[in-house]
C-alpha cells in the first residue's frame, strides 16, 4: 500500500514552527482525469497509483463532484430520483426505500445526501418481552435514563412507550 508522504515546511510569518503539507491541489488536468476514470469504470485503487494520490482522497473528490468511483453502479433514473424524493417526503426509512428499489442502504443515503433530501429514522418496534421488561423497570422504580439504557432506547421513546400504556413514569431521572 502507497504511504502518503507528509512534507514539512515552515509556515510564513510563525516564528519558525513547521505544519504539515497533507496535499496537492487538483489541476484542471487532474480533474478531467478523474473524470474520464469514472466514466470508465477504473478501479479506484489503479486510479490513486495513476495519479499518485490516496484513495481517499480520490472519493472524497469524486463525492463533491457526484461522480461515482470505480464500481460498476447502477445508474440513478428520473423515475428513480422522483421515487426517492417521494419517500423522503413520507419519511421512510433509508432501510426499507433500499428494499423497495432494490439498492444498498449506502447506495440510498448517498444519493439522498447529493439531492439534500433528509430520511425518516428505522422504526425499533416494541416486542412483548419488552414491554413486560419495562413494566418491570417501571415497578421497581427504576431512573428512566437507566431504563433507556438498558433496554438500548431513547429516554423519550421509553416516556413514550410507558404513556401510551397508562404506565407512571414520573420525573425520575
């Protein structure tokens, strides 16, 4: 693996003290080299030694430019963007919108980070053994913050859950 050399260099005006150079700026030249890489599909690996530059940094420049990097992606269609657009406006999940369109979790947050559009969080449904397990907590007088804890929840979705079922909660902390 290609290790990143790191230059050294003193910095103007700093009374003699060094920082680190972590990089080198993008040509005109790079970019379209970068571009014409995408278009056919390189690997980013065979890229970063082409171009002598890290393979992070290639992605994190291929992502600010929306283009896709070395994988053999599926292309995002009108229809597909309309369709993502119209479940971020449902607040679905990035889980079940990947099921739907048959696409990888990743594949549906990134797209939706490039379109600025926000996603609905996963539903973590209650089971019986955990309600019966939080009205328990309940009894014994647990702090809720322990609860929530314990039963890996959000303090306001146990409030929540203990509400709708009549249970006391309190401000037990």
């Amino acid at each position: 693996m290609a290790r990143l050399i790191r230059k050294t260099a003193k910095a103007p005006g700093s009374g003699g003290g060094q920082f680190n150079v972590l990089g080198r700026e993008w040509t005109k030249e790079d970019l379209g080299a970068l571009k014409n890489h995408s278009r056919e599909k390189t690997p980013a690996k065979t890229i970063a030694k082409l171009m002598k530059r890290t393979v992070g940094a290639l992605r994190q420049k291929a992502f600010l430019l929306g283009l896709p990097l070395g994988r053999s992606s599926r292309e995002w269609t009108k229809q597909d963007v309309r369709e993502l657009k119209r479940y971020a406006r449902q607040k679905t999940p990035a889980t079940t919108i990947a099921k739907s369109m048959k696409r990888t979790v990743a594949a549906v947050k990134r797209k939706a980070i490039t379109l600025h559009l926000s996603l609905g969080r996963p539903v973590h449904k209650w089971t019986k053994e955990e309600l019966r397990e939080l009205k328990s907590y309940l009894r014994q007088k647990t702090p809720v913050t322990t609860i929530a804890k314990s039963m890996r929840r959000a303090v306001e979705a146990v409030k929540r859950k203990a509400s709708r079922h009549g249970l006391l909660v309190g401000d037990r902390r």
